[in-house]
C-alpha cells in the first residue's frame, strides 16, 4: 500500500576503498554482470573504481558523491557494467531528454543548480562537437549524468532534506523502491521523460501544489503588484484611492472574475464585488473572511508573491516525506490550516474532498505532534480517559480543594481504563494513590464528555486521535489552537459517515442513532484508512490554493536547511517537526 518516504540508511564511511575496489572488478567475473546484450566493460569499471576510490567526479560541480556510492554501483551493475545513455559510443538522444528532465527541476519545486543541469548541459555540446569522444570520456559523461538524475529522483521521492521527519505507525507497511532499477528500465524503454511520475507523491493535494507553484510562477514573472497601505481599517461602502489597484491583485489571484462590474463612477468605492473577492481572499489565508481590511489582511495583501511559492516549495518537501499512498481513501489534518481534508479516492479524485474545521494543540506548549497511522476503529459515546499529565497538572489542585469536583464534571475514579473497571469512592486516600499514579481518572459519556459523541483511533506513540468535543463555539474562531494535543473536529457526524461508507448498514441515521446512545459502541473499519497529521504552510485542491500562519515556527528551520550545500543536506538528520 506504500512505498517508503524514509530515505535508505545509508552505510558507514568505508574504512577500506580497496575493498570496494577488488569487490567492483571482482563483479567483472560474475555471472550478474553479464546480460545477453553483452559483456562488462572494463573501461567502465575502471572508472567507477577510480570515482568510489577518489570520492569525487571531475564532470559535476556538486562533485562530493559519497551520497550516491551504493546506488551508481547498483546501477551500473543492472546494466552490465555497460554505458547507459552512450550504449557503444552513440550520441543517444536520450541524453537531451535526462537533460531536459533535469532542467525541469523548478517545475517540482527543486533548484536545477543542484543537479548540474547547466553544466552536464555544456559539456554534452563539447562530446557532440567531437571535442572529446574517448571511451573515458564517455564513461565520466555516462556516470556524471546518472549521479546527476539519482540526486534528482532521490530528491523528488524521498525530499531534499534527509531527516526522520515523520513518525510513522507500527502498521504502516514500506515498501523500497529502486532508483537505480528504474533508471536501468527506463534506459531500455527509451522512457526517461516518465521518471518523474514513478517517483513523485501521488497525492491529490501534492498535485495541486505543483499546478499553484506553476501559476505563481507565472504570476511573479508577469506581475508587479501595489503595495497598500491603509491610513485606518476598511470596511464595505468606505473609499480609498487603492480599490483599482486591489481589483487587480485579487483578479490575478483568482478571487474575483474579471468580469466583476464596479459599482463606483470614480473606481475608489469598496464595493460589493471588491468585498466577495477580499472575502474570498481572507478564507484562502485563514483570516476568517469578513470583509474587513485589517492589519492582517494588509499584510497578507502585501505578501510578495516570492514569499507565497517558497511556502508553495516548502509543502510540496514536506509531502515527499511521506509514504507513497497508492490507493483507498485517506484523511489529511493540516496543523496551521486548523483543517480537516477527507478524500474518497487517492488515485482518482472523482469528488471534492470532505472538508471541516478543526482545533489542534497549544502552539506554546500542546503542540499536536506530526506524524502518520492507520486509523481501525471507531467508537461512540467514548469515556475519555484522562492523561496523566492533565491529572496531574490541573485536576488533583482541584480535587484536593472539593472532592465533589469528579463528580461535577461527570467524572469518576477508577482503578484501571479497561471495561470492568472498579469505581472508588473519593478521599484522602484514594487521592494519595491518584498522585502516585495508582489510580485513574475517567470521564463518563454524556453531556460534559470532552470527547463528544465520537473518538476515531489510529494507534499511536503520541496517544492523539480526532474526536468530537461539547465546546463547538470555539470552531468560530479563526485561529484554534486550543486542545492538550488531540484534534477535535467540527463536524463529526460527517466524518463517521465518511469513515464508515463502506461498512454495511452504516447510513447517516444509524450513525446519528449511535452518538445518542447510553453505553459506548466499538465499530471497527473493514479496511483501515491512513491518517495523516500534517504541518504545511500551505494546501491545494482542484479550486484554490490556501496559505496559514506558521504557528509552530517551523517554516525557517526547513528554509534554512534546504539553503545549505547539496552535500551537507544529504548527509546530516534534521529535525524539521516537533
């Protein structure tokens, strides 16, 4: 169901590079390098041995390949330890295609630089001018460019930045793929252009984000957009001399058609139309949706585009992390979104996805973690069992003030979390094992539930789950970070809907029936849904483009590593998430 987003581990620096020497001449003589097609190249294997043993290659400016050993030498041992772009010395033109795919780097929110596009570029022009065209030649050139398109491919699959970014369940199946093989295949089908598409995220939302970043591109090279400044708030009705120049920002952002009439002879009028497109402006920014020019919306407004395709850039690394779901349905919370996205279907986006608010984590000190499970079950009329942490911190400061405090909040001491649980009275002594971490304390299904009607679980290391919640007021509000870490979500009728589409029976009103019950009810999924909590400055469906605050402050580390040398990015672990 998945191919890995964790890169490979990688072996320890070699001690001894005649080893791997005599180990690569020795693969000469084996029967796995020779293929039907014809026998080992020792010229080729020559120069491979002198790159391994040097480090180095004399045709790359990004030329530390420690980083590719093992893959170049797979490579090459697939194919014979023959050439695979200059098969006997052919000016193939498959070079100018691997050249073109390197070239379209941008197009994935990658630098072309890294890959020494421009570089392989002008010294593939010196080969076909006949300037150099020795067998040793060919070989560097043949080598280069492979290193080139595995850094590449590598970079598209598993992200640029090497690091244990994103837990993943104990469930979750990996799978590895070979970059190398593919390499090998496409050669021999004469199909490097369909590279991309075997190694990129399949996700909806990852496509979308390429078809924004394209547009933004385009937007940023065309575009010199106002920057405004408001002498105090602006609200419908009022005038301000920047109305022509914000019609024309929102218009190229696609907030508003162009078609929009102007209800102002003068053009100054903020009209109804100008509004529908701030509107529509403050929703896709996570700035509520008013109508209002504020300070915030004025910032957002002045965001240089620049800014809005690095965020583009950022997301679309940060989906390379993860798993290559291949089919099924699959649920996507977004952190700063405050978001829930529910898709149907990953391989054919048929319908829109099911979308609803959701609260996350205190970004001081609550933070929802990230990470990736498959959910198994439902149940409603959950107990909640309260961590040990909130006990703790907030409840045993209270009960040791009013022992009645449980029972007003439908609460009760208990000696385990299982279903035949014993319920204890509540004294000094019962309180004493509580703050020693020998008793529990859990909380009843009903009114007050802090789970609401509902809790979907995806076993993991963080304990966090999405859930219903009694305090729905605060879906109103436009930043929601309010929770101990689990995520509550808006409409959680929807959502079970969602969930249990499959399962026989299952319909709306039972679904409805089952949230109103007295006693909690387990319901376990026919087949499991991956779950993945997110953090991503910005989102994309099949309409839109959205971008939010980074309010865990995770977007600068992420900037700062992808801004340091190809080498170095490849080679350390960094923690982007927290």
């Amino acid at each position: 169901m998945f191919l890995s987003a964790i890169h490979p581990a990688k072996p320890s620096v070699y001690n001894n590079w005649t080893v791997i020497v005599w180990l690569i001449l020795g693969l000469m003589f084996s029967p796995l390098s020779r293929s039907s097609e014809g026998t080992t190249d020792p010229g080729l294997v020559e120069v491979i041995s002198s790159l391994i043993t040097s480090n180095r290659h004399p045709y790359l400016l990004h030329n530390d390949i420690y980083d590719q050993h093992e893959d170049i030498q797979a490579l090459y041992q697939l194919n014979s330890y023959q050439l695979v772009w200059l098969k006997n010395g052919a000016l193939d033109s498959q070079v100018d295609d691997v050249l073109a795919l390197l070239a379209n780097a941008e197009e994935n929110g990658l630098n072309a630089q890294n890959y020494d596009e421009s570089y392989l570029a002008r010294k593939w022009l010196q080969i076909k001018a006949g300037q150099d065209k020795s067998p040793q030649a060919l070989a560097l050139y043949d080598t280069a460019l492979n290193i080139a398109l595995l850094r590449y491919l590598s970079d598209l699959h598993y992200g640029q930045i090497k690091a244990h970014n994103v837990k993943l369940g104990a469930d979750i199946i990996l799978e590895q793929v070979s970059l190398a093989g593919l390499i090998v295949e496409a050669a021999a089908q004469k199909k490097p252009s369909e590279l991309v598409a075997k190694v990129e995220p399949v996700l909806p939302v990852y496509r979308h984000l390429k078809e924004a970043l394209s547009r933004y591109r385009q937007l940023a090279r065309t575009n010199n957009f106002h920057q405004f400044s408001f002498i105090q708030t602006l609200r419908p009705g009022q005038h301000d001399s920047q109305m022509v120049f914000l019609r024309e920002l929102l218009t190229a952002l696609g907030d508003m058609p162009e078609s929009a009439e102007t209800d102002a002879k003068n053009g100054k009028l903020y009209d109804a139309s100008l509004v529908n497109g701030v509107k529509n402006f403050q929703l896709r920014h996570g700035l509520g949706g008013d109508g209002v020019i504020g300070k915030s919306t004025v910032a957002a407004l002045n965001m240089p585009l620049a800014d809005r395709i690095r965020q583009i850039e950022l997301s679309m690394e940060r989906f390379r992390w993860l798993p290559r779901v291949k089919e099924g349905s699959l649920i996507i919370v977004n952190i700063p979104a405050f978001q829930l996205w529910a898709y149907d279907s990953i391989g054919m986006e048929t319908v829109p996805p099911l979308n609803m608010k959701v609260i996350v984590g205190k970004s001081l000190n609550k933070q929802t973690p990230v990470f990736m499970a498959n959910m198994h079950f439902l149940q409603f009329r959950p107990y909640w069992n309260v961590p040990r942490s909130i006990v703790k911190e907030e409840l045993l400061p209270k009960l040791r003030l009013n022992w009645s405090y449980l029972a007003g909040q439908n609460m009760e001491l208990v000696n385990n979390f299982g279903p035949n649980a014993t319920v204890m009275a509540v004294n000094d002594e019962t309180i004493n094992l509580l703050s020693r971490g020998l008793l529990k304390v859990r909380q009843r299904p009903g009114r007050l539930n802090a789970l609401g009607s509902v809790k979907f679980m995806f076993p993991n290391d963080y304990n966090v789950y999405l859930h219903d919640t009694p305090t729905q007021n605060l879906f109103k509000r436009t930043r929601r970070d309010f929770s101990h870490g689990c995520v509550r979500v808006e409409d959680p009728e929807a959502l079970a809907e969602f969930v249990l589409k499959s399962k026989d029976g299952w319909d709306r009103q039972r679904i409805s029936k089952a949230m109103h019950r007295d006693n909690p009810r387990y319901v376990q999924l026919d087949n499991p849904i991956p779950v993945i909590i997110f953090y991503t400055t910005a989102m994309a469906t099949a309409d839109q483009v959205l971008f939010f605050e980074d309010i865990y402050g995770l977007d600068n580390p992420l900037v700062q590593a992808l801004s340091r040398p190809v080498q170095k990015k490849t080679a350390d672990t960094v923690v982007l998430t927290e």
